[in-house]
C-alpha cells in the first residue's frame, strides 16, 4: 500500500517538474488570426498623419461595446461611431459603423485603448488593425512613408 502511495507521489511529481513550454504571460490577449479576411495596405505620409494627429481633438469617436449574446458581460469588439473626414481614424481607412477587432495582433479591451493606439503610431513605421464590416473580416496594413527630404 506505501508503495503503492509513493509510485503516484513520485509520478505526480515528475508529471509537474516537466519542462514543457508555458505559455506567455497575457496570452488571452492575442488575437486569433480570422481564417478568411481580406487584406488592404495602405502607405500613409507619416507629415500627414502627424498633422491629423495634431487636429484629433477636433474629431472625437465612439467606440461601442458589441456583445456576441445579450448575456454576455464583456465585448472585445467596438463599432466606431462619429467618425469624421480628416480624422486619424479616417485617414486609416475606417469608416463609420466599422466594428474593431484588434490592434497590431492584440484585443481592444477597454475603448481608451484604441485611442492611445492611435496616438502611439505617431513613433511606428508599421502597424495594423483588424476590423469587420458588413460583416466582412478585413486587415488594414499601414506603412507609414517618411517625408521625403529637400535638397
């Protein structure tokens, strides 16, 4: 019976010690790549991008919550709303009724985060944003063009 008891302890501990790979740390916060979307990049002049940026007081959106059920509690998924020409948003491509999927790979859990996404791209050359529309999954590419210099 001791033995018994001692084989299962001893298999259980190397069971736990194993060196498996872990997974990342925030690993819920990746997106899963959509199995069928469509692709668009875009190359945006980083000087009139900046100059959007600048201005973006002017053009406020809304990003609202879209629930998969009516019971569920959380929504990952925000349909952008009051979206205006010469925005950021419109510069990128996004329309009105446009429901964000991610950002650069990774959920948009709270509305805030997409806006500071935003404004963070000001400092990268490349980016992306996954979004639906009419249903439809697409992936918007940016590279973002340096001015070109004056000689």
């Amino acid at each position: 019976m001791i033995k018994t008891v001692l084989m299962v302890l001893l298999v259980a501990c190397i069971a736990c010690s194993s060196r498996a790979p872990q997974a990342p740390k925030f690993i819920d916060d990746i997106r899963p790549i959509a199995p069928m979307r469509k692709e668009v990049s875009y190359s945006i002049q980083r000087r009139d991008f900046d100059s959007a940026l600048v201005r973006s007081a002017e053009f406020p959106v809304r990003l609202v919550p879209v629930y998969a059920t009516v019971s569920s509690r959380e929504s990952y998924e925000y349909r952008i709303f009051d979206l205006k020409p010469g925005s950021p948003y419109a510069l990128l491509g996004l329309e009105n009724s446009d429901i964000i999927v991610a950002a650069n790979g990774y959920l948009i859990k709270r509305p805030d985060q997409f806006s500071t996404f935003i404004q963070l791209l000001a400092r990268e050359n490349e980016a992306s944003i996954e979004i639906r529309r009419m249903g439809e999954a697409r992936l918007f590419k940016y590279a973002f063009l340096p001015a070109a210099k004056l000689n």
